[in-house]
C-alpha cells in the first residue's frame, strides 16, 4: 500500500469538497439571511485528511435599510415561521409581499403564522399602510390584525436541515418556542454573513493546498515508476 498516494489523493478529495462548500457560499454573499456552510475536517485512524462534516454558521448577518414597509429583519435570535403546504418551515429572509388573498407571505407563497390566531396566516388591507413593531404585531388604522410568529430553536445544528438557501425545516426533536429578546426592524433586511474577503483568501488557501497534494502525487508516482524500474534491472 503506497501510502504517499493514498494520503495526497484523500488530502485531494478533501478539498474539492471544501471548494464545493465554498463555491456555494460564495456564490450567495448577495442573498438575504443566506448562512454560510463551514466543513469539520478530522482524519482516519490511518491519518488521511477527510471533511468529517458540514455544519450551518447561524450567525447574524448585518441589517439594512430597504425603504419596504413589507421587508422585516430580525435583530437577535430566532427564525420567522412560515406555513406550507408541507407543514411549517423557518427563514430569516424577510422579504415579504401581500397575496392575492391579501394575506402577509413570502415570495414563494409561504404565509407568516398569526401568534393570536393558532398560526394561521394574517389577513391585512392592501390599502392601508402596514405598521409592524419591534414586537411583530401587525397595525393597520391603528388596530392590531396579528402577530407575527418568531421562534428560537434550540440545537439547530441538529435540529435544523437548510432547504434551499433561506429556508430551514426542522428535523430533530427541538420544540420551537416564541422568541422574547428579539426585536423586528420593518423596512429592514439581514444580509449574508458570509465575508466576501475572507472567502476570496481561503479560496486561494485552498487552492494551493490542491496544487501541493498534485505534486505529491506526482512524485509518488515517479518514486513508485523508478522503484520498479529498478527491481526490473535485478537479474
């Protein structure tokens, strides 16, 4: 067993899959409350490099003005919770819309859960303006209609699994609770928390990693070519 060649082609394999997590946070620095994927690297008992494990940065990314009374961030912990046709989901992408049927929902016709009303969606008037506190509660002509549901998650790393680049479902067993410490902002956006320069340098990073492990195997190779060779020469 050469171990030379195992080791660089497992270090390979390594980072084409960190290059394929990065690519993919990369390619989502512009997208509203996207959270960046990290890699846990480990090794083998054998000491051969591997990414063990893909784990979600729930960080919170900056919030920013939109000038859209329709547009919620949230300033703390916590998801918005939304319904589906498949049951419930969670997202801090609060780029919100009014339906057809005048309800408050997201563009992919997900409605916001009504707090007052056992999670139903939360009916407004499209010709009145739309106030939303730090709360989430829902004002229309000065009368509350709703409010909006937020829920922190314990454990999201085990009990969360992304859908998509926004949305979250929840997959252990983790009972959501109404968030207190968290504040809307209407008019407001999260952005990204993936670092674009930081990005950028670990690309390189790995890149270089890549090329290092080529040589490797390359001089494995040579090694291995030369050394049969030689044994060819003994008569």
């Amino acid at each position: 067993m050469d171990y030379l060649l195992i080791s660089a082609a497992s270090g390979m394999n390594a980072r084409m899959e960190s290059l394929d997590i990065l690519a993919n946070n990369m390619a989502n620095t512009s997208t509203v409350a996207y959270k960046a994927d990290r890699e846990f690297n480990n090794l083998y008992k054998a000491q051969f490099p591997y990414v063990q494990s893909q784990w979600t940065d729930y960080s919170q990314g900056n919030l920013t003005l939109s000038g859209n009374p329709l547009d919620l961030g949230l300033a703390g912990p916590g998801f918005f919770a939304l319904n589906t046709p498949t049951g419930i989901v969670y997202t801090r992408n609060g780029t919100f819309q009014i339906s057809k049927s005048n309800q408050l929902q997201s563009a992919e016709g997900y409605t916001l859960r009504n707090t007052r009303d056992q999670g139903k969606p939360i009916a407004v008037d499209p010709a009145q303006a739309i106030d939303i506190d730090k709360d989430g509660v829902v004002s229309q002509g000065g009368q509350e209609v709703g409010q909006i549901e937020v829920d922190t998650i314990d454990n999201p790393q085990s009990s969360l699994k992304k859908l998509g680049t926004s949305y979250f479902a929840l997959t252990g067993t983790s009972v959501p609770k109404l968030v207190d410490v968290t504040d809307v902002r209407q008019g407001m956006l999260e952005q990204s928390n993936v670092p674009a320069s930081d990005q950028a340098v670990r690309l390189v990073s790995i890149m270089r990693q890549f090329e290092m492990l080529q040589r490797a195997m390359r001089v494995g190779t040579e090694m291995d070519t030369q050394a049969i060779q030689e044994v060819a020469k003994v008569s």
